[in-house]
C-alpha cells in the first residue's frame, strides 16, 4: 500500500545535490559544501591529522580521509552512530563535544572541522544561540589541539553576535573568511567560518 504523505516528508528536501550524493555514495549532500570550501581555501592536505566535530551521517568524514590520503588520519566525534564503512585512515567516536576529554581526539591536529547544528527550534535568534554555543565549542577544541598554521572550519547560523564572534577568531588565526557555498539551501541562514594559521 502507497503512504503518498510519508514520501513528501521524505523528498523534501531532495535536490540536484541529494541526488548528486547518492550518485556518489555519500551519505548526505552536505559534502559538496565541504568540497566548495576545500575548492577555494585548501584546508586539507595530504597526510593531515583532522578531526570532525558532528561528523554524522558521515559524508565530511569520507571526503576528508580522501584528500588526506593514507598517510593521514581523520576522526569523527559526534553524538549519532556512523554507520557507514569508514576507509583505515578514518575513526569515530560517539560522545558529545561538551564532555570530550585531552586524549579523545589527540593533540597536534592540523585541521578541525565542525558541521555542527543544533536542533532546530522554529525561533531564529534561539538557533543561532545555540549554533554559536556549538561555534564557542569548536573553537575551544581548535585552540588546545591545533597545531601553529592550522585551520578551522566552522558552520554558524547567523546572527546578531556572528560578528562579534568571528573578531574572537581573529584573534587566534590570521586569515579568516565568512563563506556560503552554492550548495547551501537557498533558505538556510548558515554560513561558514573559515580560519587559517592558528597563531
């Protein structure tokens, strides 16, 4: 028996990029957005230490563990189990950011990533309070575990005090850039945060 009303839940949020994914074998669309970044900042390089925070379903996990080659390593934190295949220079860990600890994701990290999103509220200005609390995170994880020249990439919703975040970050790197990439929904308030050369 068909559940017409199941399937339009479903599809959504299809597009020319959820379709692209699973052509892909991707896990989530998500991962053109980190391409894009990658496209034209050069976050990630061959045999990089990486970690990715709110790495679930998976998709930035895969493609970073692709640039980075064999010889690099690239761990996953997040809540959510990843159930997907992971190749031997990927791992994750389910625990949450606020409780992580010195030895869960190690030290001497070139690049930290973080898809993180809160879950939605309807309320515009409670969600990028909480994404910014997500942001405040990240950003703690990348000054005790980045290494001097690393990067930072970081989703935020935005909002009044994106601003003034983004001075906070200044301050620890010496290239930062707000960017949205094409593949972001064109309704989503989301932009991100790309830091370089943590000083």
């Amino acid at each position: 028996m068909k559940r017409p009303s199941r399937g339009r839940k479903q599809n959504r949020w299809a597009d020319h990029y959820t379709r692209k994914a699973q052509k892909d074998k991707y896990p989530a669309r998500s991962v053109y957005k980190l391409m894009e970044i990658q496209e034209k900042f050069r976050v990630l390089k061959k045999g990089q230490r990486v970690l990715d925070l709110g790495c679930a379903p998976g998709s930035w996990l895969l493609y970073a563990a692709e640039v980075c080659g064999p010889g690099g390593r690239v761990t996953g934190i997040d809540l959510q189990r990843v159930a997907i295949p992971l190749p031997k220079n990927a791992e994750t860990r389910r625990m949450d950011i606020f409780s992580m600890g010195e030895d869960d994701s190690g030290s001497g990290l070139q690049v930290v990533l973080s898809d993180m999103a809160p879950a939605t509220t309807g309320s515009r200005d409670a969600d990028a309070v909480r994404s910014l609390e997500l942001c405040e995170a990240a950003l703690s994880v990348a000054d005790a575990r980045l290494e001097k020249g690393g990067a930072l990439v970081m989703k935020i919703f935005q909002g009044e005090d994106v601003k003034a975040f983004t001075d906070k970050v200044r301050k620890k790197f010496s290239r930062v850039k707000s960017f949205k990439p094409r593949s972001c929904r064109k309704a989503s308030r989301e932009i991100y945060i790309i830091a370089q050369g943590k000083r």
